[in-house]
C-alpha cells in the first residue's frame, strides 16, 4: 500500500513538473523584449487596433520606459493629451532608450502639441525624432507628416513661427512651405531655398519632389497675374528677399502691392516672382537667372547690400531696385526708388526752412534707426545753412527729466524728434511744448484714430498718402488687396509695390519728357535722366486724430 501511494506521489509530482516545465518553455520561446513589444503596440496603433495596443502594453513591465512610451502613444490617439505629456515629456532626458523608441517618443509628442494648437513645439519634436532615424523609409514617412502638418497652417502663422524659432532645421522647414507658397509658383523658389539650406533634411527629398513636380507642371512664361500696361508687355522679374526673416513680410506686402497695380492696370506681361537670400555674393547670379528666364524688365532687389552689389555689374534690362544706398551712382538701365530716410529729412528740412528756422535741437533714442535718422536730419540741415545747437542721445541710464531743462537752457527754433512712436511716446512729455517739433514717418504707427498717440499732439512729420488718409479715399482700388495688412510699415511696404509697378510701366514706355503721377506713396516724377523723386504729405498729431496739413 505504501510503496503504491509513493509511486503515485511520484507520478503526480512528475507530472506537475512537467506541466510547469512546459509552460516555463513555452513562455521562454514567446517571450519579447520590450523594445520589441513598444514596436508590436505601435504597430496596434496604426491599424487603430486600441485592444491589441493595450493587450500589448499589459506584456511590458509598468515602469519600463518602453510602456510608457506606448501608454503615452495609447493617450495620444485617445486625444487624452495630459496623460501623453504626463508620461512622455519626462523621458525626453532618457539616454537609455533605443534610438527607435525615442523617434517614437518625440513623434508623439509632436502629435500632442498640435491637439493643443502649438504647431511650433509640434514642428520642434518632427525635427528632433528625425536625428533618431536611420531607415529611409521611416525618414520618408516622418518628413511626409512634417510637410502634411505645415501646409494646413497660415502664412501669419508660419511666419510668426518664424520668427519664434531659432534653430536652422525648423527654420529651413518653414522656409520651404513659404517658398513653396510664393506666388506665382514656380521651381526657381524651391532652388533659391535649396541653395540658403544646402545641408537641410528635406533638400534630397521634399525639396527635390517640389523642385520636379513645379518644373512639370509650370510653364516657364505662365503667370496667374498679367501686367502692364499696353505700352509695355515684356515679362517682368520681381526680386524680393523672401529668404530673409527679417525682410519677409515686407517682400510679402510690396508683392501683394505690385499685383494689386498690375490688376487694376489690366496689363498683359508676366510677373514672375524670385526669392532672394540677402546675401549680396548671390544677387548677381539671381539676376541674370532671370534675365535667362525672359525677364525685360527687373523690380528689385530690396535690401542695401544686395543693391549695391547688382548696381554694380552691368545691368543688361531696365532694372527698378528698390532701395538707394549712400554712394549709389547713375549707370545705364538703372533707376532706384524707395522709401528713404534721407528723402524724408530732406523734406522736413525744407519745410522747416520755408518757415524761418534758423536753429534746431535733435533729441534721439540711442539706438542704430534713429541714428540713423539722426544723420540724415543733421546732414541736411546743416548743408542747408541751419545750425545744431543741443544734440541728446537717450539711453537707459539717461535722466529724463534733464532734458526739458537742457532744452531751456540752449533755446533754438524747433525740435527734431528721432524716435519710433513707441519711443516718442515716453519722451514727448518731457520735451518743451511751446518749440515746433518735427519727426520722420517712423514716429507714425499707422492707427489715424490712436488713444496712444494723445502724448505727440502737435508734432509734425512727413509720410506718404495712402498711410495718411484713413480711409484711402484716394485709392479705393487697393482697399481689399491691403485688407490683411497690419497697419504702419507693412502698409507702406504694399505702397512701395503699388508705385513700383507704376513706374516701370513709365519706363518701359521711354518718357522723353518729365513725367509725373500721384501714387500712393507721394508725388512720384520720373526724369528723362532715369532719376526718381518723391514728395510726402505733410501731417501733425490732432487731439484726436491725425490732421493732414498739406497733400502732394
């Protein structure tokens, strides 16, 4: 009886130790790593399978780094975005992950930042999961989500991401979908930026598939816009430093002016839009790209550097650039005209001459445009005969309530205020109220109807029509293509476009005579010699608006 009870011990013994052994086996043989089951949970999720993720992330150890990735993916999809950053903002720091896992960590991430609308950090996390990828074809994926996410956004949104970031990679990305964008569309501007991010991720592949797909599918000659008038129908190329952070939303508005005169012109040549770097070794070859392209006609370019450069070749087509160094001199097909400093101090000198004053007393905000300004006041008036009797530079440090004192002391026949409107604000109190003052357009923030400007009653300074009248009585053909415009500067920009279009019509059509037009930007004279003038309205600060004292 005993030894049958032993043998049966036995056997049930040996029994359980095999049906644990083989369940131990089996285990053994399934068992995955959890880098491979966060791969397997992903998987899940992007057949929208949420039961096979979470089956999936019951397998991985709740503190491993790989189940919260996963559980942060999980939340994600489930737009539960307190929980994904909960989880996945803290291993961002985590140097222990695979380089797959932290591609997938931070591609969440990227698709958290944009279910809470912050489209710069959701760019910021595509650009950091891209150095974590080595496959082709994930980095083709991954880039097509980035170019997906960014061509839903607004102009006003990429350029102000724009601006917020500071990292080359995101920056060359939003370039890109701007360059793409520029109107007309068309390969060069995808070359242009190729050319500004050489070493950019997206060159040999978005950029390149951009690049193909305009060449085919854009004819050389077309344009959405046609333009001039009858008497010039010869393409035309509009140079503008789109490339430029700082020069973009300007090259926008005078655009948008240009093909704004262009329509309403009824004209019939093509305009054919090309985005330059700033960079004035660059110009010259931008240039003749153009002129290669069929360009007549050259508007542009915009910045100084770039100017003096092209000015500096030979100019093979009349060329309208629009800005005038100091030094620039008259050459063959040359004509500049832009919103200068220097035009506007010189009409101030005149009218403050015209008035009988004799001495004047600058006061500036320490800073390089209203040194600028500064100098241009200072040159002409003293080339004209008038005398400086107290110049004050204001700085931090500056104790403002010696100016006013200051001033009392070396009394002189008016003020000229260099200072933005912000700046003009603050020190305007401070000055002496009984002595005429005078100011540059800088001093206008272009709100006719300002609260803010109460402080500048009675200052006088110089600024072009269509700034100036409210309600573009005057122009009412440009009211709906400036609509989107902020007002101030982007408003002067879209003027500069306006009158830039007008005057190469005037030379494409060989005035030999003196001729003249009332633009947007002021009485506008083009002379037989190729010179261009330009003469500003003249305005002050009312009580509660801005009043409009003399009209060109």
């Amino acid at each position: 009886m005993t030894q049958r009870l032993l043998t049966l011990f036995s056997s049930l013994f040996l029994a359980f130790y095999l049906f644990n052994t083989g369940i131990g086996l089996a285990a053994t043989a399934d068992k995955k790593t959890p880098e491979v089951l966060l791969s397997d949970g992903l998987n899940c999720l992007k057949k929208h399978d949420f039961a096979c993720a979470q089956l999936t992330l019951a397998k991985i150890p709740s503190q491993s780094a790989y189940a919260k990735i996963l559980d942060g993916s999980i939340g994600v999809t489930q737009n539960d975005v307190d929980r994904a950053f909960r989880l996945l903002l803290p291993l961002q720091a985590d140097s222990t992950i695979t380089p797959t896992a932290s591609a997938s960590l931070h591609a969440s991430l990227a698709l958290a930042y944009e279910q809470q609308s912050d489209p710069l950090r959701a760019l910021e996390q595509r650009v950091t999961a891209e150095t974590y990828l080595s496959d082709p074809s994930s980095i083709q994926n991954l880039q097509s989500q980035t170019w997906q996410a960014l061509t839903k956004l607004s102009k006003d949104t990429l350029v102000e991401m724009r601006g917020d970031s500071l990292d080359t990679t995101m920056q060359g990305w939003i370039d890109l979908i701007l360059a793409a964008n520029t109107y007309p569309q068309n390969a060069q501007n995808i070359i242009n930026w190729r050319n500004a991010y050489p070493d950019h991720p997206a060159s040999p592949t978005i950029a390149e598939m951009l690049i193909s797909k305009l060449s085919i599918n854009t004819p050389a000659t077309s344009a959405p816009y046609t333009a001039v008038s009858t008497n010039n129908t010869g393409q035309i190329a509009l140079i503008l430093p789109y490339l430029v952070e700082s020069f973009y939303s300007a090259s926008d508005s005078i655009e948008r002016g240009f093909m704004a005169a262009q329509a309403e012109d009824k004209g019939t040549s093509a305009v054919k839009t090309y985005g330059s770097s700033g960079k004035p070794e660059e110009i010259t070859a931008l240039y003749q790209q153009a002129i290669t392209d069929g360009a007549q006609y050259v508007v542009g370019p915009l910045t100084k550097d770039e100017v003096s450069a092209l000015t500096n070749t030979n100019l093979s087509v009349p060329t309208l650039v629009l800005n005038i160094p100091e030094g620039l001199k008259q050459a063959k097909n040359q004509y500049a005209y832009g919103l200068s400093i220097d035009n506007e101090a010189q009409q101030i000198v005149k009218t403050a001459r015209s008035l009988g004053m004799q001495t004047a007393t600058v006061i500036l905000v320490d800073d390089s445009l209203e040194n600028r300004m500064t100098k241009a006041f200072t040159d002409a008036w003293t080339a004209d005969g008038g005398q400086i009797k107290l110049q004050m530079a204001i700085n931090p440090t500056t104790d403002l309530n010696t100016i006013k004192s200051d001033i009392s002391t070396t009394p002189s026949d008016m003020i000229f205020l260099a200072a933005t409107a912000e700046n003009a604000r603050s020190l305007r109190p401070y000055l002496d109220a009984a002595t005429p003052t005078f100011s540059l357009s800088h001093i206008f923030a272009g709100i006719p109807s300002n609260p803010d400007d109460a402080p500048l009653t009675g200052i006088r300074f110089m600024d072009m029509p269509w700034v100036l009248d409210s309600n573009h009585d005057a122009f009412p053909a440009y009211v709906k293509a400036s609509s989107e415009l902020a007002p101030g500067e982007l408003q002067r920009w879209f003027a500069l476009g306006v009158d830039a279009y007008k005057l190469i019509t005037l030379i494409g059509q060989h005035p030999t005579q003196t001729v003249s037009f009332r633009g947007l930007t002021g009485r506008v004279k083009l002379e037989p010699t190729g010179e261009i003038s330009r003469e500003l309205a003249i305005a002050s600060f009312g009580k509660d608006n801005i009043v409009l004292e003399k009209s060109p």
